[in-house]
C-alpha cells in the first residue's frame, strides 16, 4: 500500500492559514485514488477515483470557509498567492 499525503498551504485574506490536504493512495484491487480535504478551514472534501473527472479548480469545488472571519472565497494559495 502506497499512501502519500501532500500539504498546500492556504492563506485568507483575514490572515488566518491552513491546508488543502491531499492523500494518494495506489492500491491494486481498488485503483488509484486521491482525496482532498481541508485543514484549519470548513468546507467539503473531495475524493477522485481513476475513472472520475477532476474539477479544474479544486479549491473553488471545497469552498473552504474561514472560521476566523466567516467568510468564503477569501481563501487562497499562499505560494500563488
Ligand atoms: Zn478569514
């Protein structure tokens, strides 16, 4: 079992950071899959499967909402930021 986490940071505009976590996992009976979810914001988590679709903007599909400021969109990439 290969299991990777990857972290990206996240940035709101009110100053408050956290992640989009993403875990991978390359298994040979159920197939690759990724998963994303969100650390020190609300929102949803995604999970993509080798024959689903990705949606291009993944941080717009979570639509993590700052518990900081209650605000959503404010959240962006830190390293594209
Ligand atoms: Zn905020």
């Amino acid at each position: 079992m290969l299991l990777t986490v990857l972290r990206e940071k996240l940035v709101c505009e009110c100053g408050r950071t956290g992640y989009l976590k993403l875990r991978e996992d390359d298994q040979p009976l159920s197939g690759t899959w990724e998963s994303y979810s969100l650390e020190g914001f609300e929102g949803s988590s995604l999970t993509i499967t080798s024959s689903g679709s990705i949606p291009g903007d993944k941080l717009a599909y979570l639509r993590p909402l700052c518990p900081q400021c209650s605000q959503w969109g404010k959240v962006k990439y830190a390293s594209r930021a």
